[in-house]
C-alpha cells in the first residue's frame, strides 16, 4: 500500500488522507522499516505523524436533513475567553453530566440540542435564528471612545430567540417565575408574556408564579405559589405593580435548590436588579455543583437604568415620560411666579440616567445634578442668578443621589441594606430659598418617585418587555442557564449572570446624552463635569 516517498512524501499523503491520525499511525508503523525509504523520510514521516496528532481547531460541517430547506452557514470560530459574553458553554446543561470536563467556548447547539421546536410544526414559514448568530458588541468603526468599552462584549454575543433546534422536551417542563426588589413599571407585562410564551409557542402547562420573590422558594409553604395560565394573566400589563408582590431577600441556595426539587421545578425564571441576578448566579452554581438540571434565566430590572451591558431596562422608558410630565408641572409652578424655580427630584441612587434623559425629553429644565458630577452650592446659586437674570424663572432637575457630600447621612440603613441617602431636593429647596429671599424669588419642591415607579407600563415599554419576556422563555427551552437576557444594539441577546451582576453602570460625562443634557440646560462647565478630571469622575 506504501510506495516509495522521498523527502515531502509523508507530509503530502497526511494531507491527502481523509483521516490523518490513522495515516500517522500508518507512517509511524513497521511498514517503514520494511519499505526501504530513505532515512530522510523515515524522519520526516515521524515529524508529520506526530503533528497530525495535535489537538487542532477544526469548522465543523454542518449536515442538515435533505427534507428540510438547504441553509447556508458561514461558521466562524470565535475565540472566547472566561470574562466574555460568548462563554457560555458553562451555561449550557449539555455541560452538566459528572463525565464531561469543564470547557470554554460556544455551544454547539445544532449537536446537543436533540428535540424539535414544536413552533417549527405550528409555524412552518417563521424564520428561526441560527443558533451561533452573535451580535457584535463594538459597532464602531474609527471609535473615539475605543478605550472605554467593554471588553467583555468585543467578541459578540450569542444572540437570544427561537432556535429549530432545544434542549427541553416542552411536555416534560414545569416552570416558575418570580420578581424581587422594588416595583418597576413592567413587571407585570414580563410575567404575562412569558406565561404566554410557554403556554402558547412550548405547550408547556405547568406554571408557577412564586410570590414575595426569593421568599417564596425560601418557605412556599407561607408564600403559597401561584398557578399562571393565559386567562389569569390577561389583563394584568394594564395595571402597575407585579401580580406576585415583588420583595426583598429570603435567598438560601441550598435550601431554595431543595425546595425546587421537591416541587420539581426545572425552569426558573428571575426578573430582578442586579442583586437579583448576583442571587440567581449563586443559585445556578449551587444547582451545578449537586448536578439539579434547571434552566435558570434572568431578566434585568432597573429603573434607574444602570444595569451593565445592555442598552436600558425594561420600564426606563416609561419612567422618564412620566418623570418628563412632572417636570412640565415644575414648569407650571416656576412660570406662574416671578422669579420662581421649580425643584423636581427624580430616582437615581448612584446613575443620573432617569434625570439626564427626562431633561432631554422635556427640553425645559434648566439645571440637571447627578451622582455622577459634583457640585459646588455657590455654583449652583450662581447659575440660578444668571438664568433667573436671563428669563425670570428655572426648572432644576435633580437625580436623589446627586451632592450627597452637602447633607449629612443619617446613619439609617434603606431596604436594600444600603445607607439611607440625605435629601438633596429639600436641601437644594431650603437653600435657594434662602439665597432668593432677597430678591423675591421661591422654589417648588416635587418628589414623584413613588408615582414614577407604580404607573402602568407604556405602549413601546410593553413591546419591550414582550421582546425580554419571550427571548428568556426561547433561550431557556435551548438548555442555557445562570444567563440574563438584555438589548445590546436593540437585539435581545444572552448574557452569564455573573458578568451581568459585577456592578453597575453611571452616566459617562463625555457620552453624547450628557453632552446634549448640558447644551439643552445651557449648562455652565462648573457644572457640567466638564473641568474635572476624568479620574475624579464616576463612570
């Protein structure tokens, strides 16, 4: 079987094989010795066996069935890292059985995934998105801001919707939701649409909604559950609040894990904010370790917008209409008296985000304070002179987390375990009244964040969280889990937990939101940010 090969004859018969690895065991044989070849070749012959037998990167091919379609699949190896968003075979229950090893990377779906979509059936012509698509995270060419983005998205990320091919056999799931922390508008609207998902596109029949968040897997027995289908959920994205009482704490891992099992529970959805989702990677890894196969999936809430990564929260939107609509109030106020300023203080613990964008929107504020930029009272005093000088009334907007370093903190601890913030909107109201009494001038305090957070969700919010809501129920039923879902580029897309719980974001001073809040509010540089250095800044 072996002629005669010189020199480069062993390096061209590996790459003529279809098998090189069985060629090099051939090559490296007593057929050799035997074949009487030159030693150069016997040499070269054990080189070239000896890299064929080198673990290397190979493009799969994909082998679709004849009956179906012909699809064209431009595969690209993507180079993932541990801290990037692409790294989710870790998150995939393919990865879970005691035998596999531990590994980095994308998930093959097309191999793992067994059972057929039954939307595939009721929706023969829907489009169904490749499972490898990504979507990439950095989009500009050219970038100023290069340095600043993260680079945890720089490779893509694996983009989140309806695959032909999933990981769960719909009939065999029985899925649960929770929602925890503070009311957000929109809540209501993730819980029916993800109800709806499973019930309508899975078939899936077996849902809970598990009450006061965490507390009611911590002790279902005192939070009894409830069982949601497409009637008890109809109507409920018309009212605010959440149907299944949001609350705060009762997370135990362990004990949650076992109570998941005793009501056998293999879908678990989390709506919540970052601690939430710090929680549910807690929960995804306690589920691991003592192999508990469940999908685990979060959506992100946020009213102050400052979860990472993603574009904005659910509910943002609605927030900065409604905050948009009582900053016109503070207009009101401060335009029917002479020399009057409106104070109107929005929800921003540590991002402006809901201030800079109500500016924005109403394009009738004056002043915007947020966390992310000091201030100095004299300052502030001074723009107030100038602008009352200019048009003879002011509106200010001011973020609740904003100068914190003028008002003394009470020792106090809020809800969340965090130290109670002064009040910026009184201290600002009583101070400028002092500085305005002179000249006749007042100021008119409003606080509508309680109002802010319990309206119902809007219109483009609620398509919003129909996206969120049916991309997690999608990505759970392909076998991921301990992974968010969130927009990045307007493309609902799969994120691990972890990443996603690591911190929070602010506002960028040097963004063009901030830019554009300060030459709308006509805004001196004092307090725009723009005169202090960078690493004095919050980002």
């Amino acid at each position: 079987w072996l002629k005669p090969i010189w020199l480069r004859g062993p390096l061209s018969a590996l790459a003529r094989s279809r098998c090189p690895r069985a060629m090099a065991a051939r090559l490296l044989g007593s057929s050799w010795r035997h074949a009487g070849l030159h030693p150069a070749s016997a040499a070269a012959a054990a080189v070239a066996a000896a890299i064929a037998t080198v673990e290397l990167p190979r493009r799969r091919t994909v082998v679709r069935a004849e009956a179906e379609a012909p699809e064209v699949h431009h595969e690209q190896e993507v180079k993932c890292t541990v801290e990037t968003a692409s790294n989710l075979k870790p998150h995939h229950l393919s990865s879970w059985p005691w035998w596999k090893e531990t590994s980095d990377g994308l998930v093959d779906e097309r191999l793992v995934n067994k059972k057929r979509n039954p939307m595939c059936e009721k929706w023969p012509s829907m489009n169904f998105v490749n499972p490898n698509e990504l979507v990439e995270g950095h989009i500009i060419l050219n970038d100023s801001k290069k340095a600043s983005r993260a680079p945890q998205i720089r490779d893509g990320c694996v983009r989140a919707n309806a695959c032909k091919d999933i990981w769960w056999e719909p009939a065999k799931v029985r899925a649960a939701i929770l929602t925890c922390g503070g009311v957000a508008p929109g809540l209501n609207s993730i819980i029916r649409e993800v109800t709806n998902a499973l019930w309508e596109d899975y078939g899936v029949q077996h849902i809970l909604g598990i009450q006061a968040g965490y507390n009611g897997l911590y002790s279902p027995w005192n939070f009894p559950p409830l069982e949601l289908t497409p009637e008890v959920v109809h109507g409920i994205h018309m009212k605010g609040g959440s149907i299944l009482k949001a609350g705060r704490g009762g997370f135990d891992a362990e004990k949650i894990c076992d109570n998941l099992e005793k009501m056998g529970i293999n879908m678990l959805f989390l709506v919540g904010g970052v601690g939430t989702q710090f929680a549910g990677h807690l929960l995804y890894e306690a589920a691991k370790k003592r192999r508990l196969e469940i999908s685990i999936v979060g959506v992100p809430k946020s009213i102050d917008n400052d979860v990472l990564y993603f574009d904005k929260t659910f509910g943002f939107e609605t927030a900065v209409s409604a905050a948009s609509h009582v900053i016109r109030n503070g207009w009101v106020e401060a335009t029917s008296c002479e020399k009057g300023v409106g104070i109107v203080k929005l929800m921003g613990r540590n991002a402006g985000f809901v201030a800079m964008h109500a500016a924005n929107a109403s394009t009738i504020v004056d002043l915007c304070l947020i966390p992310e930029v000091p201030w100095k009272l004299e300052d502030v005093q001074a723009h107030v002179d100038a602008t009352l000088a200019r048009k003879a009334f002011m509106v200010i907007a001011v973020a609740e987390g904003a100068g914190q370093d003028h008002i003394p903190m009470t020792g106090e601890k809020d809800d969340n375990g965090q130290d109670e913030l002064g009040d910026v909107g009184t201290y600002l109201r009583d101070e400028l009244n002092k500085h305005l009494k002179a000249t006749g001038g007042r100021c008119f305090y409003i606080d509508p964040s309680y109002i802010i957070r319990s309206i119902p969700i809007g219109p483009n919010d609620h398509i919003y969280c129909s996206r969120h809501a049916r991309d997690a129920v999608h990505t759970a039923m392909r076998g991921y889990t301990g992974v968010c879902v969130g927009s990045i580029h307007n493309i609902i897309v799969i994120m691990p937990m972890e990443l996603v719980a690591k911190g929070t974001r602010s506002v960028n001073v040097y963004s063009a939101s901030w830019q554009s809040c300060v030459q709308c509010c006509k805004m001196p540089p004092s307090l725009a940010g723009f005169d202090k250095p960078k690493d004095k800044l919050k980002h």
